[in-house]
C-alpha cells in the first residue's frame, strides 16, 4: 500500500525549519537522495456577486436567511503543479463550507473521518471536485532542434492556456489572490526505509523570504521501498493496483502520524484523510497540497 500525508509549517523568524528538518533526517536516517521538486500553488476568488443577485430574506425566514448567506459566500478556485507528478497540473473550487454541494470544475468524493488537521471543518465540509489538466514542460535549454520542433507541433500547453484564459477572459469572475512557489530545483527530497519524504521552502511570487515549509511524508506499507528513485514520478496506486481502503488508510494515518511526531516539530497544518480521498496515484496527493494552502476562515 501506499499512503502520504502533507504538512505546512510557517516559517520561524528566528530558526530555519526546513534547515532543521533536512538535518534531522539526514542525521537520523542517512537516506538516499530523491530528484528535487518543486511546485506551483495559485489562489484565486470567486468576485463578489452583486446586490441585484443577492437573495432576499426577512427576519425569522431562517431557511431563507441562510439560504442567501451561502450565496453570497465566495468560492475559491485553487491551481496546483507539481514535478514530481509530471504531465499534469490540478483544478479545483472550494464551494462555500456549509455542506452544499460543491462546483464542478475541478476535487470529488465523500468526507472521510479522521482528516487532517482540522478534523472537525474536515469532517463537515463536503469533497470538493477535482480535474487534471495536460501539463507539457517547457524544453531544456539542452535539448535538440529536433525536440523543440516537436515541443512546438504538439500545440500549447493547456495549463498555460488555462491561466491564461483565467487571468483574461475569465478575469471579471475569478481574482487572483496569491501565487505560492516551491522553486524549481530547491525542494529536497529522501528515501529512507519504508519512507519517502519532500520538502520544500513556499515563497509568495517575488517575496523572497520563505512563507513556510511543506512536507510531504509517503509511506509504502513496508514493500516497494528502497531500490533508487530515479525513474519515479510521484503517480502509482498500490502494489497490487488497487486502491487503499479504510483500514489501509487508519493504519498508514497511523504509521505518517508518527513519523511526524517524530520529527519533533510540534506546529503545522495536517491533511491525511481529507475529504475525497481514495488511495489513487497523484489526485489524493494534489487534494492533500490543495486543503493545507487553503485560506481559513
């Protein structure tokens, strides 16, 4: 089997964490080193609908009333890339957290107990929908004439265009908020006994302090460890081709709980069993990134 979970520390102002965390682990485990990774995170909101498109109520209506507050709530609209998932880049809206239905444009599934580390928000709000997107990479400043040409006749690459699309014609429904970056070539990455572990300094656009540290800690249920990584892309279900099941999922919650604790890090943001989870290659993964860089509140 294999299960991951992520985590989100903000940075300190007087320590490095992800200095501390990278000592840590090599000191304690001597691992293996895995490819570097990095990431992209965009954060955009739905704009505010207007006072002609807001639902009237009167006092006491309470269906009504609130009715029209879930309307008025805005959703979000999350985009996610990862390198270690390659080929692929993540979609999806939050609906307003009141159990409605969410919209469909990207995360699907059911709540599932036990999430991450808001377990009782987890636990109420409903499984966003989730799309993946065809991501081609831009070619090496390396590569041939010949692999540029066929860069070029395999069209544009649809996340571009996305964005592109969202910051243009769709600009007057979704405002970007933040841009959240794991920089190529800066996040780490190590394997060690029944363990792969990433992690990655998160900066906003050009800020060039570090706003927190990801971690993502993948477990592999004691077989398909060890052996080199370097044919690895982050997207595989479990050993056998199926998908994880519940009790799968307690025990390897579990097994990355205490792997977590024993980092000794005792502040972070927790997504495990987050609502939509079903054991299947990159999607729960991009769930996981997608609930601990949500906004609260």
């Amino acid at each position: 089997m294999t299960i991951t979970g992520v985590y989100f520390i903000l940075e300190s102002p007087t320590t490095s964490v992800f200095q501390t965390l990278v000592a840590h682990l090599t000191a304690t485990y001597q691992p293996t080193p895995l490819p570097r990774w990095s990431l992209e995170h965009r954060l955009m909101r739905e704009t505010a609908p207007s006072s002609s498109n807001a639902t009237s109520t009167t006092a006491g209506e309470e269906g009504k009333t609130a009715a029209a507050t879930v309307a008025q709530q805005p959703k979000y609209l999350q985009y996610l890339h990862l390198s270690h998932h390659p080929g692929k880049s993540y979609v999806c809206i939050k609906a307003p957290q009141d159990g409605t239905a969410a919209a469909a444009v990207g995360l699907a599934g059911s709540p599932k107990e036990g999430g991450g580390g808001d377990n009782n928000d987890n636990n109420k709000r409903p499984a966003p929908t989730l799309i993946t997107i065809p991501h081609t990479p831009p070619p090496s400043s390396s590569s041939s004439s010949s692999s540029s040409s066929a860069a070029a006749e395999s069209g544009p690459n649809p996340s571009d265009e996305l964005l592109q699309l969202l910051s243009s014609r769709l600009a007057p429904l979704w405002t970007h908020r933040q841009t959240l970056v794991v920089g190529g070539g800066q996040g780490v990455g190590y394997e060690m006994e029944d363990f792969r572990v990433r992690v990655g300094e998160v900066r906003q656009g050009g800020v060039q302090s570090a706003r927190g540290v990801l971690v993502e800690i993948e477990w592999v249920g004691g077989g398909g460890g060890g052996g080199g990584m370097d044919g690895y892309d982050g997207d595989r279900e479990d050993e056998d081709g199926q998908e994880n099941g519940d009790e799968d999922w307690e025990t390897g919650e579990a097994v990355i709980k205490a792997f977590w604790q024993g980092l000794g890090i005792k502040e972070g943001r927790e997504a495990i069993r987050v609502p939509g989870v079903e054991g299947r290659d990159g999607m729960d993964v991009a769930r996981q990134f997608f609930e601990v860089l949500r906004l609260r509140g």
